[in-house]
C-alpha cells in the first residue's frame, strides 16, 4: 500500500507538504502545479488515508461516487487559478460527504462519466456539448456556465451585480469617464465564441445612465499580454480623452494593463482607476494592488456538490440554478 512518504519522494516534497495537500490545509502555501502533481501521484499509487481502512472502502456505496468534467486539459488548469478553485471546492466538498472522485480533463473519454452518480461539469461547453454530456448521466450541475434554458442544474456568480457594482464605486469617487477591457473565450469544443457577461452589463448599465462610449471598450484574450496590448492601444488611440477609470474582466488582464499605464508615466489610481474581477493572488500581489471582484470560486464548488446530492435524493421535476454574490475589495488600484 502506498505511503505519504511513497508519494513525497515521487514529487519531489516533504512528506509533510504532500500530508497538508492531501488533507486539504487552506493555511498550506503551495503552487498549482504542485498540487496538481501531489493528487496525480497520489491517484496513481492508489493511495488512501490512513483513516480509511479496507472494510471502509468495501463497504462505500456506490451512489458515492463522483465524476468531475473539465473544459481545460490538464496543464491549462495549472495556469488559471479561477477554475482550480472551483475544482479545489468541489473535491473538499465530495470528499467530506464521502464520495469517491473521477477527475475528468478536456480530450479525456467521457464514458468515465457514466461509471458515476453524479456529474459536475467545469467551464464553458456548447449547447451540443452539454446535450453530450447530459447524455451520459442526468444527474448533472454545470458550474460556471448558465445551462438552465438548456434544461440543466448550474452554479454561477452573479455577473451582472458584480459590474454594477464596480461601476457604482467609480461614479461614486466622480467618475463618468469609464472604459471596459474584456476577454473574448471559446466553448471546449471551438465551435461557439462567447460574448462576455460582463460586457452586455456594463454596455446596458450605462447606457441607462447615458454614459457608455464604445471607444472606450477593448475585447481581447483573458492573459497579461493581452490587457497589455489593449491599454497601449487605448492609450494611443484616445490620447488625453483615456478615461478616468476601467473596469477590467479578469486579474490577469488587469496585470499587463498595469503595466502599460506604468510605462506610460501614467499615475495609477490619480489619473486612471483600475478594479478587475476574481480577486485572485495576482491582484493582491501586483503594484500597486488590485481593486478586485471577489468570486467566490471554492463556494461554487461546494455548491454545485451540496446541489447536486440534494437533487440525487429527490425527484426533480425542473432544473434549478444557484446564483452566488460577489463582493468588491477595495485596494490601491482605485480611488476609494
């Protein structure tokens, strides 16, 4: 039987880091890609806690069993801690409830799925792909993507209060003057591009207040360079008309629109306010400090588990959504 020091020597850690991982110690500072390698390996060797004995095992029902699908492969998710987090929920979640896990990546077989009684998608999928995957097993949560017209139980955060949110807080400091940088992404099959929520708020909010200017909206990619590339376009483009503020749809956006304004010898947040959305390590840690939308990312994993178990016991006669609120930090990326 496999061994945490089994484990440990495989990664390549203490036997104590692989312990608080394993466990799911929240005080633990550890990197993604660690993590994910201490799971893998642990998943690999078959190991199982010590608190388990065999007759334990034997005797855990099969309803207990829990199959996780992801719109990322594997390494992608290593680089995007929104949806570790939510990832990171669920299994915390499962594990206290007694489940058994199945983690399913992007371009894994997804008849792994029907082995499970329940089944937690992860992500953005296509109307044809969330049919598929319904297909395998109807006791079914989609987490961060809103299948209820589709007929499908789903966890998401409430993207509309969020960018009003953010907005009040700019129009209360005097700030009318306000600019969008925006991420365009793709469902996991590539056939769907989607249209970002936070954009159709932002764009109806104020346009009721008689506010909204399509110059200052820029869509690109959810990465660092990419909200660089789009703050030295604004910046080229509108010269001294820049607006006073941006909202920005995710951390690592706001990361490299950071930068641009610095490079720029433009003041944050004297001349150009910033607050981004997810309020992941990456504003905390940028400089100045990042304003941010705090999403509840490792709540809607808990949800869609505590969900989808509620559901398993009862007969569901219409799809339900849970809808989480968020929460604006205030640092030094804005005036406050």
């Amino acid at each position: 039987m496999a061994t945490i020091k089994d484990i440990a020597t495989k990664a390549g850690v203490s036997a104590a880091t692989v312990s608080r991982v394993l466990n799911y110690d929240e005080t633990m500072s550890v990197s993604p890609d660690t993590r994910n390698r201490i799971f893998k390996i642990a998943e690999e060797l078959n190991y199982v806690k010590h608190t388990q004995n065999k007759k334990q095992i034997k005797d855990r029902p099969l309803e207990k069993r829990l199959a996780i699908i992801q719109w990322y492969t594997e390494q992608e998710e290593v680089h995007d801690l929104y949806y570790y987090a939510i990832r990171l929920g669920i299994e915390k979640q499962a594990h206290k409830l007694g489940y058994e896990i199945t983690r399913i990546f992007h371009n894994d077989p997804l008849e792994k799925a029907t082995q499970a009684n329940g089944v937690i998608a992860i992500g953005k999928y296509s109307h044809q792909e969330s049919h598929d995957i319904a297909a395998l097993n109807s006791n079914l949560v989609f987490v961060d993507s809103n299948t209820l017209n589709l007929g499908y139980n789903c966890v998401i955060s409430d993207f509309d209060g969020a960018v009003k949110m953010a907005l009040d807080h700019f129009l209360s400091q005097d700030q009318t003057k306000i600019g969008l940088l925006a991420g365009e992404e793709k469902t996991a099959d590539q056939t769907d591009s989607l249209i970002d929520p936070r954009f159709r708020s932002f764009k109806n909010y104020l346009s009721d207040l008689k506010l909204y200017d399509p110059r200052y909206v820029y869509i690109g990619k959810f990465s660092p360079e990419s909200g660089y590339q789009m703050m030295e376009q604004a910046i080229k483009e509108l010269g001294d008309d820049l607006p006073q503020a941006f909202f920005i749809a995710n951390d690592a956006i706001a990361v490299g629109a950071l930068r641009a304004l610095q490079e720029n010898n433009i003041s944050v947040p004297e001349r150009v306010s910033l607050i981004s959305f997810n309020d992941t390590s990456l504003a905390k840690f940028a400089f100045p400090a990042l304003s941010s939308i705090k999403v509840f990312t490792e709540q809607m994993g808990r949800s869609a588990v505590t969900l989808l178990s509620t559901l398993a016991e009862q007969e569901q006669e219409t799809p339900e959504m849970v809808t989480l609120g968020t929460k604006l930090i205030k640092r030094d990326s804005s005036l406050n």
